[in-house]
C-alpha cells in the first residue's frame, strides 16, 4: 500500500503521521481512509485507525469508526 508523509509539529519528539491513498468502492458513493501514528521511532508507540465516508446528496458524510491498531 503506498502512504506518503507531511510534517507536523506533534508534541513527541521522533514522530510522524501515515495517510494511506483512499479506497473507494465500485461505484464510488463510499470510502475508507485510514491513518498511522508513530511515536519516538523504532520500538516505540504506534497505532492506527480507520474511517468510513458515504456520499450523500452530492456530499461525504462520516460512516464508522473503524478501531486499528496499537503497539
């Protein structure tokens, strides 16, 4: 899965957020985006969530939480 990264000024020195590409469904009325959080590097604290987008009316409106991960 390809992720690309930006900066931001987080409060934990060493860490970083992953935004993941979109995945739409076959039609294209919803999506699931999803997002990583690492913190003080290797060995560290991790963790990731997901999210549920359907459009509706011409507009995304939010779904589900969906729980990720934690390290």
């Amino acid at each position: 899965m390809y992720r690309f990264f930006f900066g931001m000024n987080n409060k934990e020195q060493n860490s970083w957020y992953s935004f993941y590409l979109p995945i739409f469904s076959a039609d294209s009325s919803a999506v699931y985006l999803q997002h990583d959080f690492y913190a003080n590097g290797i060995g560290g604290f991790g963790m990731g969530n997901g999210a549920v987008f359907v459009k509706e009316n011409g507009e995304w409106k939010y779904q589900d939480f969906i729980p990720g991960w934690i390290r």
